[in-house]
C-alpha cells in the first residue's frame, strides 16, 4: 500500500471511531437522563409550615411548659332535638362557633396544628398557642368550620373516620383534599369508629394502619394525629398508635393541654352549645380539671 493510502485509511479508521464513540456517548447520556428525570419522589411535605408565614417566629423555645388548650367540636349546626340528646350535645351553633373564632382573633391567640406543636421547642410556638380539632368529618364541619377558618386565615386539624367518607352527614375525599390542601391538618379517627380496647391486636392494627393509608392517599400527606373514638384507650391501644407512625394522639379528658404532656394522650377541652361567650373565653385559660 502506497504511504498515502495509509494516511487516508488512517485518518477514515480514525474519524469513523470517534463518530461512533460520539453517537455511544450520546446514547448513554440520554439514558442517564431518562433515568434521572424517572426517579421523581413524592415531595414529603412535613416541614410546610401550617402557621400563616406572619406569625411564624424561628428559633428555639426557652420556655420549659407552654399551656396549649385543645378544644373539641364535633357538629357545627343548629340541632336541638329532645329525642337525639347526645347529637345536641355534640352541636355547636354556628353563630356561637364564629364568635368564639372571631374572639380568638381579637385576643392574640394563633391557631396551631400539631406539627408546630410537636416542634417545641426546637422552634418557638406563639405566645397564645391554641388547637381547634373536629371529630368524625361532618359534612357541616366543612361547611362551615372549614370555610370560616379558612376566610379568618385560621387553621385546625380534622380527624377523619377513612371508611364514612361520602356517606350522608359525612365529608366526600375531595373536601378532605381541598382541606389540607389550604393547610389545615387531618388526622385519623379510624376506619368505622370502634371502641380500640375491645378489639383483637389484629383488627386494631388495620384499624390504626389503613385509615392512616387512606387518608395519605386522598391528601399527599403524611398523618401523624390520631383521635381515639369516643376517648376509648387503654396502654396497649397507645401502644399501637405510636408504633403505627403517629406522633399524638388526642383523647376526651377534659383539661388544658401542654407541651409537657404525654403525645399519645392528649387532654382536650369540649365546647358545649350552651357555652356562653364569656365562659368559652374564662375556659380555654382557666379551666380545671375536674379528676
Ligand atoms: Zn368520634
């Protein structure tokens, strides 16, 4: 072969593999790519702050104890039948239910959930901190509690029972949605409201595991409050709970709350329909327990 024909068929060999090498290039970083854009993990949405952004106060607590009263509405609607006494009992009127929120606006108390109750003290709860919760997800909590929290920029936390969602009376899972979705908290309240102490470990772990499941499904969320139906706990149920993943739980011992008291059974405060404005006010201060 004649010296210039080697030089050319060098020179061909030569471009030939570095085109090839090119187009492998290419071919693998594209693949990278697709699999980097493929792993898209669901943001855990924790760490969003619940408190609207201008009452949030960064730094740790110093205080040692912060008083935090923990009401507990069930229905807000106007119900007053002599046959269904507990479904009174369990009805604030509307009306009682937006002057106590306006009083709590117009008196420096800051609606909380538990997340920035579970993050003292590493960061500061506000100076009047307080939690509103609403059992069982009524259809006129959403109707009503939701909506005025929500236009008083206030929040609070809703437990939900997984399997009576879309019943009559009860919430549909989009509202549920639209719920946290504006930064309120939803909890747990079971599946179908059983009394936990009389069940089998078996059913008290489904209990406890696929209403936390299926709320996370329907929110995008991660649960981690739990309400004990009608306040029914014993050890072994609050074992359960913590080791399903919850971080509180709430009960129906009437007391004011605190950030020294045990997570797993939280003490809460029932607002009655007959509680006048005055004693709402003189209760979420001073109540004392009765035990
Ligand atoms: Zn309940």
């Amino acid at each position: 072969m004649e010296r210039k024909s080697k030089i050319k068929l060098l020179l061909t060999v030569t471009v030939i593999t570095f085109a090839v090498a090119g187009i492998v290039a290419f071919f693998i970083w594209n693949k990278i790519k697709a699999d980097t854009q493929k792993y898209n993990p669901v943001v855990e949405q924790n760490d969003i702050k619940t408190t609207p952004s201008n009452q949030i106060v960064d730094g740790p607590d110093t205080r040692n104890k912060v008083p935090v009263p923990i009401l507990m509405y069930h229905h807000i609607r106007n119900y007053n039948d002599p046959n269904d006494k507990v479904g009174t009992n369990l009805s604030v009127p509307p009306e009682n239910f937006k002057a106590q929120i306006d009083y709590l606006k117009n008196n420096g108390f800051t609606t909380i959930t538990f997340r920035e109750f579970l993050d003292f003290p590493t960061r500061k709860l506000p100076d009047k901190p307080i939690i509103l919760t609403f059992d069982d997800g009524y259809q006129d909590t959403y109707d009503v509690a939701f909506h005025n929290l929500k236009s008083n920029e206030q929040i609070g936390v809703f437990y939900i029972i997984s399997g009576f969602l879309g019943r009559p009376e009860f919430m549909t899972a989009p509202e549920v949605k639209e719920i946290s979705d504006a930064g309120m908290e939803i909890g747990s309240h079971t599946i179908d409201h059983p009394d936990l102490t009389k069940l089998s470990a078996e059913k008290l772990s489904t209990e406890l595991i696929e209403s936390k499941s299926k709320l996370e499904s329907i929110i995008g969320r991660t649960i981690i409050s739990f309400c004990y139906p009608a306040g029914q706990q014993n050890a072994a149920v609050d074992a359960a709970v913590a080791n399903t993943g919850y971080k509180t739980a709430t009960t129906t011992n009437m007391a004011i709350s605190s950030t020294s008291e045990e997570k797993f059974a939280l003490s809460r405060l029932r607002i009655n329909p007959e509680d006048s404005l005055s004693y709402f006010a003189d209760k979420i201060v001073n109540y004392k327990s009765q035990k």
